[in-house]
C-alpha cells in the first residue's frame, strides 16, 4: 500500500519541526550568555544588534602606539646623535689598525766606537713531527750537527733531537737565539735530494751584548719586551729608541689588511749611535784586576771607577759579582743593579782629605799645625783609637800632615774639633751629603748624614764623621768629591753618556754639562794632594806606587755597621782612592771590596787594585813619567 506523496509544507514542517528552521526562536532566560532576551538575535533573518567599542580601550591603543613612537624616536636620536661619535670610533676601530714597525734600538759603543750593544736578527727553530717527509732519525741525523745545542753527558745530539721530537705532534721548541747562518743552513737542508718538511724558523730581533758581562754594570739590559731594565739602557731609553710613525691598515673587500697611504722610503732610520764615555781596555783591565784580588781575599763582592776629573767622564765603572746580559734570566736579581751607586756605606778612612780640605779651607789648620796624637781617647762613653794602636800606641806631637799619611783617628779628630761644629756641618752640606752625585746611571741612592741638631749638639758625631764613620755616601759621590782634590776644588757631575754620533763620529746631540760648583779653593786641593802623596811614598797605601810616577792616595778600612746599630767586629770595608800625577792632576781611581777575609786593609787589598789599574791607564792615555 503506498504511502502518499507529502507536500511541500508537510516537509518543510515536518522539518523545521526537527531543526527549528523557519521558526521564531524562543526568548532565552535572562542571564543566558550574560544577555537579555532582547538582545538575542533572531535565528535567521533578522539583522544582529553590534556591541559598541569602549572609549577607554581606544585610548589606551592611541596611548600605546604615540609611547611606541616616541620611543623609537628617542632611541634614534640616542644612536644618531649622542652615541653617533662613540660607534663610529668603534666602526673604524674594526675596520682600521694602526700598528708601528719595528724599528731596532740604537746601537751603543764605547768611546773609541767598540760596540757594546745592537740589535741583531735571531731565529727559534720549531719542529713539526707529524709533518715529516722523512723519518724522524734521518732528520736528527742531518739536523744534529748544525745546531749550538746543550747537552748532559752521554748524550748526542741525534739522540736529543729524537726525544725532542717524540714529546708532541707539533709545535716542539727545537733551539732558539740561532744566528742567521745557522737558519740558512737549516732552511736549505736536504735529505736524499728532497727538502725536508715540517721545521719551521720564526724570526726575531735580540738585543746582543757582544762584550758579555765586560760592561753590564754600565748597560744592563733589555728586556721580552724590548725594554730597559737596568743601566743606561733604562736610564736612556728616549735616546735609544728610534721613533717611527704608525701605520695604519684598513680591512679590504676581501677581508685582508692592507696599509694606507704608505709612502716610499718609510722604513728608512738614522745611523746615530750612543757613545759613551767608557774606555773597553781600560774596563777590562779593571774587572781582571778587581776579580782576581776578591779571589784572593774572599771578598763579598767589589767595585772600581775611574773618572777624568777635569769634565767627570767616567772610564771605567766595575762592579762584580757580575752578570752576562745576553743571559740576564740566568742570574739573581741582585747582579743587575749597580752598587757602585746603589748602595751606601761609611768610608772610613778614605775620607780623611776631604775632611783636612774642609779645615784648610776653612782656616782652621796648616799642614803643619801640630796635635798630640795620643792613640786613644774616650768621648762621651765611647772608646776612639787609630787601628794600629796595639802596634804604635801614642805618635804624640804629630803634623796634620803626618796625620793623613799614618791615617791617624785620634789626630783628625783633633783636626776636626779645632773649627765650630756648625761650619763644619755646613761644609758637609756644601759638598753635597745628604744628596746624590747625580750621576746618569739609574737607581742612584742618596747620602746618608745626620740631621743638624744631632750633629751640632753631640761632641762623638763630630768625631766619628772626622774618621770617615758615622755618615754614609755611595763610591760614586766619593770619586766626585777626590774629582774636586784633582781638578783644583769644583765639583763635577760623574756621567758615562757622552751622546748621539752618527756613522762618522760627528756629533747629533751631546751631553750638556752639569754646571760645576767650586767647593775648594786651588791653593787648598794642591795642598792636600801633596800631603796625600805622603801616603803613597811612605805611609798606608805604599802598595799603590808605580816607580816613575807622582800619585796621591788614601787609604781605607772601616769597620760595617749593623742594621740593628753599633758595628760588626768581623765584617770590614776596604778601599783605596788615588789620583795621578801629582803634577797635573786628572784621573781618579776608587776600589771598593766589601767583606774581604779578616786581617784585610785598604792598603793590602784596595791598593794593589788601583796600581794595577793606573798602570793600564798609563799605557792607554800615554802618561808621560813625573818629573820629581
């Protein structure tokens, strides 16, 4: 039985009676979806009602971008104006490099043009196992013999190569310091007709003493670093570096240095050496001379210096213990300074002239002013007395100059105490204790005095600075102040520079001379000389005498202070100064030997060293015999 066809509206009834198409939406709760029933939209077919926008959102939008804005704006005023300086610095830092050549130090030579310090190219071999085109016993083989090598007993330099070559697959440091002799001969080395691989030459500049330690207390050295550290290659570094103008490098496309605006003939530097004042014969005449007396005295460690008085140039400053300045990280820090004025110390005895010049000059004596030398006194406590006293004892009645010649303690006291406290102070200052030679080699120490009150009002310093004791001064200041003995009472600077000469030996620059002070007058050095020639003929430094030949001297021997006051009864500084000739005084030679073994004097230890080393100077300067 069929069922019959529905119509149109049966459908769309029975259809919308499933889905609710076509009909009116029923009003939902109020509350639903947090609207009103009115605010329901109709299902289909009606138009929906739209929210309204908040007025507070669209100004919090507005805010937040006209903010955005002007951050970005401010922002690039900072990038484009404030720090506009400081990133374009920073750009042309990356993007430039300015660097100097390097540029060898000035060489140094003696006054006679020997050198004594240059630059010179070395290399350091290193070695590449993993790149060998040949074995490794082969290329020790070869390598072996070429090269300066240190090496333990039993041990070849083939069998050191082939350790040194199993430590590591690159990078072995083979030898360094090789001349260039040497890296041409390695660099053109062959084995079975094939260069060999895998040995790498690094060059490098050295700075080369070629003298060793003939000169290293005058020198010192240059550092990694290419700096000075001691002598006058610290003291005149600014004479001894070349300037030289940076170059700049910019960055290419391709991401390589290249230099700007190079222009020809910009590595060319002047020829101009450093020359001082130093005589290398009369040096190592010197250092022979001092070695072989401290050998044979056992002695701590010595000095000698010699000057022409006339201008204070010094031809010769030793000071041993030494060391070798090509090697200077071999030695103790304590070699590279030098003592001679360094370091102070009391000097006894040998400052005995200057203390008869001060009371000639003051009118206080003559040198045939009499005092009674009574061998020993007491003063304020202390027990005063010559050292030959057990020997001696009492010389009574003595001349001032008879005084000096003996060395007599007791007599200079007298000496001494025969003008004020105050003037003889004022002397002391004048002649420039308490301050420094003022000499050009570096780390000069100044002298040591005591303070005027403590001077004045106590009788035992008086005395004991009337023997040399009491005060301390550097060998250097003690060489200056004989200069002024020696070249008729002015006081001179010690200096071992004497300029920039270029390859012809014509000046660049010269020293400028320090003005001279007269501290004595003529009449009083030519005194004081003649009774220091005494000394030399007949009294303590009799060691000194070169038969032919006027020289005026003093001896010394000192007892060393302690750090903690009072002196050491084992512990003794001796010197000697002399000044030749006689006639027409002009050099001044000091030796100074600290700690010699006991029973040691300036006259049997200092002496001998400075005879020696007037005897060379003779043969050097060509001194004429003294005509007595």
């Amino acid at each position: 039985m069929k069922r019959p066809k529905p119509s149109g509206d049966s459908l769309r009834d029975s259809f919308a009676a499933r889905t609710g198409w076509g009909k009116q939406a029923k009003p939902r709760a109020k509350g639903s979806f947090g609207r009103s029933p009115q605010q329901t939209a109709p299902a289909w077919g009606r138009p929906v009602e739209r929210l309204k926008p908040s007025k507070f959102r669209l100004w919090a939008v507005w805010a937040l971008l006209m903010l955005g804005g002007l951050g970005l704006a401010v922002n690039l005023f900072y990038l484009q104006v404030t720090r506009a300086p400081a990133l374009r610095k920073q750009a042309e830092q990356q993007q430039t490099l300015k660097t100097k050549p390097f540029v060898p130090r000035r060489p140094i030579v003696d006054r006679a043009g020997n050198v004594l310090a240059i630059d010179r190219q070395v290399y350091t071999l290193y070695a590449h196992p993993s790149l060998f085109n040949h074995s490794k016993a082969e290329i020790a083989a070869k390598l072996g013999p070429m090269l300066p090598m240190e090496l333990s007993p039993g041990t070849t330099a083939e069998t050191e190569l082939l350790r040194r070559f199993n430590l590591a697959e690159s990078g072995i440091t083979i030898a360094e310091s090789l001349a260039q002799e040497v890296a041409d001969r390695v660099t053109a080395m062959q084995i079975k007709d094939s260069p060999v691989d895998g040995l790498e030459l690094l060059r490098q500049q050295q700075r080369f003493y070629p003298q060793q330690e003939l000169a290293a207390d005058i020198l010192g050295y240059v550092d990694g670093e290419r700096k000075g550290q001691a002598g006058v290659e610290y003291s005149q570094q600014n004479l001894l570096e070349r300037s030289m103008p940076s170059i700049q490098f910019s960055r290419s496309i391709d991401g390589n240095w290249v230099p700007d605006r190079l222009t020809a003939g910009f590595v060319q530097f002047d020829d101009l050496k450093l020359q001082l004042t130093i005589d290398s014969r009369l040096q190592r005449a010197a250092r022979i001379a001092l070695k072989e007396k401290m050998k044979q005295h056992r002695a701590k460690r010595g000095t000698v210096i010699v000057m022409d008085a006339r201008n204070g140039e010094l031809l010769s400053v030793v000071a041993e213990p030494s060391y070798d300045p090509n090697q200077y990280f071999n030695f103790d820090l304590s070699r590279y300074k030098n003592w001679a004025v360094t370091d102070v110390y009391e000097p006894g005895s040998t400052f005995k002239a200057i203390n008869v010049a001060i009371a000639l000059e003051a009118g206080a004596v003559k040198p045939n002013t009499v005092f009674n030398d009574e061998g020993r006194i007491y003063m304020d406590g202390w027990t005063i007395q010559n050292s030959d006293y057990k020997q001696a004892g009492a010389r009574g009645p003595s001349t001032v100059t008879d005084i000096l010649k003996h060395s007599s303690n007791v007599g200079m006291v007298h000496v001494m105490r025969s003008m004020k406290a105050s003037l003889y102070y004022q002397a002391l200052e004048k002649l420039g204790l308490g301050q420094t030679a003022g000499t050009d080699l570096p780390f000069e120490v100044t002298s040591q005095l005591k303070n005027r009150e403590q001077f004045i009002n106590s009788p035992v310093e008086v005395a004991t600075t009337a023997f040399g004791q009491g005060f301390s001064i550097t060998p250097m200041q003690l060489v200056q102040l004989n200069g002024a003995l020696a070249n008729g009472g002015k006081l001179v600077t010690p200096h071992v520079v004497r300029g920039l000469f270029d390859r012809e030996g014509e000046p660049y620059w010269k020293l400028p001379r320090a003005v001279t002070r007269q501290v004595f007058s003529p009449e009083t050095t030519k005194q004081v000389l003649e009774m220091m020639e005494t000394v030399v003929d007949g009294g303590t430094g009799k060691a000194a005498q070169i038969p032919g030949y006027r020289i005026a001297g003093k001896t010394g021997t000192a007892q060393k202070a302690n750090a903690g006051g009072g002196y050491s009864n084992n512990a003794i500084i001796t010197s000697f100064v002399g000044i030749m000739p006689v006639e027409a005084p002009r050099y001044v030679v000091l030796a100074v030997i600290d700690e010699p073994k006991q029973g040691s004097s300036g006259g049997t230890v200092a002496a001998p060293i400075v005879e020696s080393v007037m005897e060379a100077l003779i043969t050097i300067e060509k001194i004429a015999p003294s005509k007595k």
